[in-house]
C-alpha cells in the first residue's frame, strides 16, 4: 500500500473473487474531482452498471472513524451516495 499526503488525487483499487469469476475494480478522483471506475480495465460510462455486481457493506459519513484525516478516502467516496 503506498499513501501520500498533499497529494489533489488518489487511486483505489480492489480484487474481488464471487465462485470462479474474478474482478479488478479502480475508482480514480483525479486533481479536478473527476472520478472514474473500472471495471477489469473497462472504464464505466455510467456508474449504475455496477450496481448490485459485487456484495458491498456501506457505511455512514457519520460513522466517528470517517472523521479522521486518515480516512479520507472513505469519505470521500461516501460523498458521492
């Protein structure tokens, strides 16, 4: 795991394995706040084609770990609900 700080961007990616199908998933907040997801190298054009593919446990933005500094990324991907 590699972190920076003072950085205007992230990446976050993910390996998911469901039976025998395995997936990469990236989301990227580029320095202008644009945000991109892949999908196995596939950029979506519209995020709601992942909806429901993989199993998922959302948190709250309230949630008191969310608050720290060292949990940006979180929160950051909270904020777009």
């Amino acid at each position: 795991m590699n972190i920076s700080f003072g950085e205007s961007g992230f990446r976050l990616e993910g390996h998911f394995s469901i039976g025998s199908a395995s997936y990469e998933v990236v989301v990227i907040l580029r320095g202008q706040g644009k945000k991109e997801f892949y999908l196995n190298g596939e950029l979506y054009e519209k995020l709601s084609r992942h909806i429901g593919l993989l199993p998922a446990v959302r948190s709250e933005e309230h949630t008191s770990e969310l608050q720290s500094p060292c949990n940006l990324v979180c929160r950051l991907l909270l904020e777009k609900k």
